[in-house]
C-alpha cells in the first residue's frame, strides 16, 4: 500500500518564524526507506519531511541528521548538480491527468536544482531565473559530532502547473535523501521505491499527498 500525507492548511506568512514552527509541530513524513542497502550497517541517515499550504501554495520543510565530518557541500550555486552532495529532494505530481512531474533537489548549502518531464530521460531543467518563484532558506546547525541540517521552500502552485482539479484530486511525490559523490553514498526514500539499483525517476511508486482545509492542532 502506497504511503499518504496529509497537507494541512495554515495562514502563516511565507518564510516567517511562525510557519516554521508549524511545520516543525506537522505531521512528518520519514525518509527511512534504504532499498539498495547491500548490508544493515551501510550508511542510513536520519531525514524527514513535512508540508503545509495556503491559497497561494506549500510550505515544504526536509530535515536531515547526519555525522558533521560526512556532510559533502561542494556546489555553491543553483542549478548546480546538488545531488553529488548531501542532498534532500521532493518530487512531486501535481496533476494526475498529466505525466509530467517536477523534481526540487537541495544540498545543504540551500542550492537549488528543478527540472521536471514525464521520466527521467525526458527531463527540461528549470531556468535558475524563474528560481526566484520558489522561496526558500537552508538552516545548519552543528552539536557534537553531528550537524543537523533543512531547507525550506514555499512552491507556488502555478509554478508547478497545479489545477484547482488538482488540488481536489491530490497530489503524488516522494521524499529522498541521497548523496552521489559524499563519503558514503546513500539513496532514502519515503515512498519505498522497487529497482534494482538506485532511481528516483519511478511516479507509479510515488506516495499520495491529500489537501485538507483543517489547521493544524
């Protein structure tokens, strides 16, 4: 059975203290699927996810916790290929009546790369000028021997093509940590992905993402 999120509803303002807060309180959705593990004590980060959304919007938050001296942040850009350094990702579906869907991919400097298309060979990257449509800001923070890091986005729906069908209907996607060229590379999932090696690129194993109009408590 596929997993479900449940996107509550809030008034907070874009970026402000308050959504944060929120969004840390949400319900979260744990990146804790490692299907290409070749052992139990391969690399397995902790990372999770949570959503919100308004009229205009979500507000996604993806958190991860790993070991400081295994955090890779080679890319300092956006459009950057962030997906060689330690890395969350959202994938997400907004219409089930067309294929297309988008990938969002940050490291932990914040960089962003968007792309979106049906699969992953038929995929057009985002020009990094629309970029400004998705605000965002990446957080780090350093205790011990660990550092716990998140970035956070507010995605428009129209810059995703979302419908008030859409909304109805809901949403798919998936929630990923990886990271391609770090000390260990990893590949997490939230939705459990069927492959033989490592690939994102699957929408028929998305998980389900449904709206609803209640607060959160």
């Amino acid at each position: 059975m596929k997993p479900q999120y449940l996107i509550y509803r809030t008034n907070q303002p874009i970026q402000s203290d308050e959504v944060l807060r929120e969004l840390h309180t949400a319900p979260k959705a744990l990146i804790n699927q490692y299907p290409w593990l070749t052992n139990m004590l391969d690399y397995q980060p902790e990372a999770n996810a949570a959503m919100l959304h308004d009229d205009g919007g979500i507000h996604v938050l993806l958190s991860a916790a790993e070991p400081s001296q295994l955090v890779t942040t080679v890319y300092t850009k956006d459009h950057d290929p962030v997906f060689q350094d330690s890395c969350l990702e959202f994938f997400v579906r907004p219409d089930p009546l067309k294929q297309d869907y988008y990938n969002l991919e940050w490291n932990a400097n914040g960089c962003l790369l968007v792309g979106y298309g049906p699969d992953k060979w038929n995929r057009t990257q985002v020009d990094p000028s629309k970029y400004e449509s998705f605000y965002r800001r990446a957080y780090i923070r350093r205790r011990g021997v660990n550092t716990f890091w998140s970035v956070y986005c507010y995605v428009p729906f129209h810059a995703v093509g979302a419908s008030d069908y859409s909304l109805r209907q809901g949403w798919s996607g998936n929630f990923y940590k990886c990271g391609d060229h770090t000390p260990h590379p990893h590949y997490g999932c939230w939705s459990r992905v069927n492959s033989d090696n490592p690939d994102f690129h699957l929408p028929d194993q998305f998980g389900l993402f449904e709206f609803v109009d209640e607060y959160t408590q």
